[in-house]
C-alpha cells in the first residue's frame, strides 16, 4: 500500500485558500489530473464555491480555511 505524504487537513470536499493563486475552493481532487501516478500528489483540482471553473493548486501552496472544512458556513 502506497503513503501519500499529504497534510493532515487535505481531503476531498475540504474548503481551502490557494495562497499562491489567491482564491478560496473546494478540494475536488487530489493528485495531478494529468499525470494519475503521481507520487506523493504535489497538486489538488479546487471549484470555487458557488460555481464557476475549478483549477489546479500545489498542495504546498494552500492551506485549510477553517479546522471543519466545507461543512462550516
């Protein structure tokens, strides 16, 4: 079985701030879209909450908006 060295907070559905690109999102995806075996994933895919188009965010350059994620409004 494969470790992923991610952070602790970095999960699918978590609301983040990508402080390189300046914007909030919602983790949808983690890992390179493009490249599946990528390993330890350097890239998570975010949607801007509310809709609009998602992007790509290192994962080194976001941080956990709030300790509950998405869930909190």
């Amino acid at each position: 079985m494969m470790t992923l060295d991610l952070p602790a907070w970095m999960a699918v559905g978590v609301l983040v701030d990508d402080l390189d690109g300046g914007r909030s999102g919602m983790v949808a995806a983690i890992g390179d879209l493009f490249d599946r075996n990528e390993a330890p994933p350097k890239m998570a895919f975010l949607l801007p909450v509310g809709g609009g188009l998602g992007w790509e965010a290192e994962i080194a350059g976001a941080a956990a908006r709030s300790p509950g994620g998405a869930g909190e409004h």
